[in-house]
C-alpha cells in the first residue's frame, strides 16, 4: 500500500515537472507575466505605444493570388505608394499588393537564392536578407517586372556573423528600418534566436557597425518577421513556433502582445505560419502566412 502511494505521489510530480518544464519552453509562464503587466499599464502608457492588445483581425487567412508556390515571406509597407511589398522564399519574387491583399504586380528576383525577409527604405529602395547566403542586399524597384540582384549593393553577414551559415533554414529571417537610428534590425530565426543592429547611411550607402541587441527578454521561441514604427519607437517581432506577435520596447523589453492561437483577437482560426509582419502609417497590422495568406488587424478606434 506504501509502495502504491509512493508511486501515485511520484507520478503527480513528474506530470507537475512536465508541465513546468513544458510552460517554460513554450513561454507560457513568461506570457502570463506580461498579461498580468498589461492590466497594470496606464492609459497614457498605453497611448505611447502601439498597444497589441486593442487590435482585433478584419481579414483573415485571405489567399494571395498567383503565389502559393512561391510561398510568401517577408512584408512591408511602401509609403510612396501605400502599397505592401512581400518577398517570396521558394520562388525568388517581390509582388506588391493593395492594403486589401489583391496582387498588383509581381517582380522575379534573380541574383538571390533564399529571400526571406524585406524592409522598405525612406528614399524608395527596399532591402532584403537572403538567408542561405547570408547577405543584405539594397536595390530600387525596377520599371521591368524582372531585376538582377547580383551587381545591387550588399554587405556579407556571414562574415561576421558565421554562425548564420552554421545550420541551414535557421539564420536570417527578418529585417526593418529603424528611421530614428538610421539603422536596420535584423533576427536570427533559431538556435539561438538573436537581434543585431547595422547601422547604415542611406546618403553615402555606407554599412556602420554591427552590434548585438539585447534579446534575453524575447519571450518567443523563433523569429519570422520585424516590423519597426518611427510614432512609438517600438519593435515589432513575429514568431511562427510561439505563434504570437510580440510588441518590443526601445529597450527591447516586452509591452504587449497578441495571441494568434483561435480565438484571440477575433482570429476565427489560429494563424499556422506568420512569416511576415508592417505596420502602415495609420497603425494598420498587417500579416503575410505561408503560403500566401493574409491578414490584417486594426484597433477597435479604426473601425466603423
């Protein structure tokens, strides 16, 4: 009889230990913490920032016509034309689309291998990372519907950063223009995930330093996507495995968030596969999936 209650009170604590342990692999811990931090925020704190926790999902999982073989992946919002331009990964193209997700045009993209993220740039250029050759390449958007990438500017990665090239489909996977810093964001997908900081000069093309951000409060388990807004400062990190958008601080420290699991911010059914994610200069979320879904959140004040 001892034996047997031995045995039950050891298999409760394994399933306690499994559970902890699983909680904190998935962040889940960390998420409640940051759920329980957002009711303690004050309405000017919130007003500050972008404040994940008002916006709510107006398209859903709306297919992309003409690149569900080309499986999207990076997204960012165009000013000049208020359009979004998305990147695709298994077949090389920049498409730009209209705010409501209809493709507009598609341009193929020679001279990358592996494009996986994309940045718009205040003077009209874009940037992309190609992440099985660990590059970053700057180019102008082409009168053609075609453009060779392999003459564009570029400055290696890999060089120092060798550990992108250590495992395959698990280095760069996101990028954004921080405006206020004249700098680009860019996200190590796993192993570890990581965000570093190149500062660049859009007048001379000149690449500055290279540093590592402080990503030890990033309570995600992958990155897939950046996005950067110039109003609050604040970073915005998309994560396919924690399924989640996570709203970053200046300090790289968590504000807010949004669930993509069903349910959540009116999202019918969970978002399997966010791999891009801008922000237009209303404050409009908007969230590319492979392999061409598309999404879009707004706060509750955009609506009517």
């Amino acid at each position: 009889m001892l034996a047997r209650k031995n045995f039950f009170y050891f298999g409760a604590a394994l399933v306690v230990l499994c559970l902890v342990t699983v909680s904190h692999y998935l962040h889940y811990d960390d998420r409640l913490l940051l759920l329980f931090k957002e009711q303690l925020t004050s309405q000017q704190e919130q007003k500050s920032s972008i404040w994940l926790s008002d916006y709510q999902a107006v398209i859903q999982a709306k297919p992309i016509a003409r690149l569900k073989k080309a499986e999207t992946s990076g997204l960012t919002w165009h000013a000049p034309s208020n359009t979004l331009f998305t990147i695709t990964g298994k077949i090389p193209k920049l498409a730009q689309l209209s705010l409501t997700g209809e493709l507009m045009r598609e341009i193929d993209l020679q001279g990358v291998s592996d494009p996986e993220g994309i940045a718009a740039l205040p003077d009209g250029r874009f940037a992309l990372v190609d992440e099985r050759r660990g590059t970053l390449v700057i180019f102008s958007l082409p009168q053609e519907n075609n453009i060779d990438l392999s003459q564009a500017l570029q400055f290696n990665l890999a060089e120092p950063l060798p550990e992108l090239m250590l495992s395959s489909n698990k280095g760069l996977e996101g990028i954004a223009w921080d405006s206020l810093h004249s700098r680009f964001i860019l996200a190590k997908e796993r192993n570890p995930h990581t965000l570093y900081a190149l500062e660049f000069d859009l007048e001379s093309n000149q690449f500055g330093t290279l540093t590592a951000l402080p990503a030890d409060s990033l309570i995600v388990r992958d990155i897939s996507g950046l996005s950067f807004n110039q109003r609050t400062g604040h970073l915005l990190v998309l994560s396919d495995d924690s399924s989640m958008l996570l709203e970053l601080d200046e300090h790289f420290k968590p504000v807010s968030f949004i669930s993509f699991l069903r349910g959540f911010n009116g999202l019918d059914n969970s978002i399997k596969q966010g791999e891009g994610v801008t922000m237009d200069g209303q404050g409009t979320i908007y969230i590319v999936g492979e392999p061409n879904l598309f999404y879009v959140f707004k706060k509750s004040s955009q609506q009517g």
